[in-house]
C-alpha cells in the first residue's frame, strides 16, 4: 500500500501541470523501460526522476511512461531510441553487450559490495571516458546510471561450495554473468527479469543470480525456498539514455536538469536498495525462506573459481580499452 500510495502521489504532482501552465516551448518525451510500475526502480527511480524533472523545467520538459516493456523488449530498448519510437529509455546495459561491450565491465564478480559503491564508481566513468563514448557512439547520450547490489544466488536447494554448482542451469543477466556461471561450473541462461519467474516455476531453471532488492518486484520469492546473502556474483547497471540529436535540441537549461536531477535519483535509488536489502532478508526468514550466509571457506572457493572471469572478459572483449576500463573500474570502487 505505501508503494500504491507513493506512485499515486508523484503521479498527482506529474499531473498537476496544467496545459495552460506549461511553457510555449513545452516538450512531451515518451520515456520507455522494462520495469514494473511497483518495481523499486520504478518508484524510487524512474518515476521520481521524472517528476523531479518536470519540476526543474516548469513543466517544459513531460514524460509519456510506457513501463513494463509496453513500448519495447528489455533488449530491444537502445533500438526502440535509435528508431525514434522512444525519446529516453532506462537501458540494462547487459542487455545490450554487444553494443556497449565495455559497460559490461559492471557484470564482473567481486568488486562492489552495495548499490551505492557500485552506482558512485559508474556515475563517474559515465561523465566521461570510454563507457561514455560507447553510449555516444551508440547514438544516445547517458543521462545518469546506477547498479543494483550485488547478486546472489536464489534457488530451489540450498547451494554453497562449487561442488554445489555443477551442470545447474542459472539465470544470469548477460554475457559477462554467464561467463561468472561457467566459472563455477554452472550453465548461463539470459532471460529477462519479467520472464524468470515462469522459468523457475516450471522448472526450466534451477538458480536464479539476481539482486536481492529487485526480488519483490518480480516475486522471485514465491518460487524459490534458498536465498543467499553475502556472496558477490557480479552486478547490473542501468543507464537513463536520450537519443543524442533529441537532447543537443533541448534548452541548455533543461540538459542541465536532466543530469542533475538524474545524479539525485542515482544516489538516492542506491541507498534506498542497499536499505531495503536488511528489510527483505528478515520478511524472508518470516515466511520459512532460507536466507543464509556462505561460509569462509565456501566463499574461498567461489572466489577462486570466478577468479579467471575479469581476465577472460579482458580477452573476450577483443576491445583495446577494456584493461584500461577494467582498471578504472576497479580504482574507483575500491574508493581509490
């Protein structure tokens, strides 16, 4: 019910600008993303981001919301900008690797431990530098981005040691992440967030990676019984992109409220994730879920298995900058 409330409230105010209100130059952008209106993205994210900018700009700048894939497929996103069906979208960048094969440094297992680490190195490299270029180059221009916190396994048995892992068939976000699978023995399947919980419920899956405080907006809990709490099997990023041409026609003033604005609802989204995670964790132990910790030594043995994955991503990108990003990336959520 606070979640209801809260979209109706921000929704209320996106309203609340009259046509007469709104300035001669007013512009409406059609705004698509994959992401459920209950989902936390959504409400601590999107929306807010939105209305956030509505309000900087005096209503120049509104927003059509097509959520949920109404306009688009997850992976289909960057194509639905380039193609004008689209003015901004929220892009899962591994859904995208083989546009921008350097952004999905972020997939890599072991460097962030919370959303808000992980959301202030990519904030960063998104100002500029090559994971900027690549969403130039790519034809739109990088408003702000964020991660999710770390993944964790979710499954239907409990899965510790790498012994555990062998030959399961896993859920994991892009290429980079079913590389973490291969690492310990496991098989990566891409299926996106909307999807997974059918293919767990019927069986096609065995595990899930995903991030613990995106879990209720799909309902990931109701088809699982094994949670884990503090392993490190890579992350996600999102990035809010704009078709370049679309943003250079926009008023200076209104470029600059997006990526304000945009900044804002990064930090803010990712402190909200990394809090929701200790909230989640005690709901699940109430239901009968087993939410547990690998030990010292099951994670001494996950770490060296996904050891080699940052070395292969390097080669597999075939990308003269991805060690120079791959370094950078590293620097920054290391805090140094």
């Amino acid at each position: 019910m606070k979640n209801t409330g809260k979209i109706l409230a921000i929704m209320a105010g996106v309203f609340a600008f009259g046509t007469d209100a709104r300035p001669a130059s007013a512009e409406t952008l059609r705004l698509g993303d994959f992401q459920s209106t209950s989902h936390i993205i959504s409400i601590e994210g999107t929306t807010r981001w939105m209305f956030a900018v509505e309000q900087a700009t005096g209503g120049e700048i509104s927003f059509e919301h097509f959520p949920a894939q109404q306009a688009a497929k997850s992976a289909a996103q960057l194509d639905a900008v380039n193609n004008g069906i689209l003015d901004v979208s929220l892009l899962g960048a591994l859904y995208h690797s083989e546009v921008l094969p350097l952004n999905s440094v972020v997939g890599l297992p072991g460097f962030y431990g919370t959303a808000v680490q992980g959301t202030e190195a990519l904030q960063s490299m998104l100002k500029a530098g090559p994971l900027r270029d690549e969403f130039l180059e790519a034809g739109v221009m990088p408003i702000f981005g964020f991660v999710l916190p770390p993944y964790q396994v979710l499954a239907k048995e409990h899965l510790g040691g790498v012994k555990d892992w062998n030959a399961l068939d896993l859920r994991t976000s892009g290429s980079t992440q079913a590389m973490t699978a291969r690492a310990l023995g496991a098989v990566g399947i891409s299926i996106p967030g909307p999807e997974v919980y059918t293919a767990v419920e019927r069986g096609r899956l065995d595990g899930i990676l995903f991030p613990l405080a995106s879990v209720p907006g799909y309902n990931l809990q109701e088809v699982v019984s094994h949670i884990s709490t503090n392993g490190s099997f890579g992350g996600y990023s999102f990035v809010m992109v704009m078709g370049k041409d679309k943003f250079e026609d926009l008023s200076s003033d209104a470029q600059i409220a997006m990526i304000e604005e945009g900044g804002k609802t990064a930090t803010h989204l990712a402190k909200v994730q990394d809090d929701s995670v200790k909230q989640l964790t005690l709901e699940w132990e109430a239901q009968g879920l087993n939410v547990y910790e690998f030990t010292e030594s099951e994670l001494d043995e996950l770490r060296n298995a996904m050891k080699a994955v940052s070395a292969d991503w390097v080669e597999r990108i075939d990308n003269d900058k991805a060690e120079m990003v791959l370094e950078a990336y590293q620097e920054k959520v290391s805090g140094n």
